[in-house]
C-alpha cells in the first residue's frame, strides 16, 4: 500500500489513508483522489473513499470535498476500472 497521507473532511474530521489514484476530470476541471482508510470490508477488500480536492493547496492536511453528483461518480468508477486493470489499462 501507499505511504500514508492525511486528509481532512469539509466536517474538519482527519482521515489517514493511502492514496490509489488521483485524476483530474478532462469534462469538469476538477481534481480527484481515490483512496482507502485501509480498514477492510466483509468481504476481505480494503475500502475504498473518492473525493474531489485542490491540487495547489499547500497545506500538510489536504481539505477533501464530498462527490456532488451521479455524473461524478461515474467517471470515478470508469477511473477505478482503469486502476483495477492494472498499468496496462489505464489511458485506454
């Protein structure tokens, strides 16, 4: 797993995670990490988080953004696709 990186909520809750991907929407403009707290579910996968964040804050703890919208949240699940297909299927 990644290094670990601190985020922190819109609610001012720090979360210790692993970065998995970051990417920026060519359609929007905004900036998204995809990301896991590194606790597993029942099924024996880690969880997996996506928010959207600045890129040019400069900050140690970098301020994350709830997923507004249904469109958003399908071009992350098109981008953890890519992820999950390893090197190979990312940039298709």
């Amino acid at each position: 797993m990644a290094d670990l990186i601190t985020f922190v909520t819109e609610e001012g809750q720090v979360i210790r995670g692993s970065v998995m991907g970051a990417f920026e929407d060519d359609l929007s403009g905004k900036n998204y990490v995809i990301y896991t707290d590194n606790s597993v579910n029942e099924t024996g996968n880690y969880n997996i988080f996506a928010a959207s964040y600045n890129p040019e804050q400069e900050e140690e703890q970098i301020l994350i953004h709830a997923i507004e919208t249904e469109a958003e949240w399908q071009r992350i699940e098109l981008m953890l696709q890519k992820l999950s297909n390893g090197p190979e299927g990312y940039g298709e």
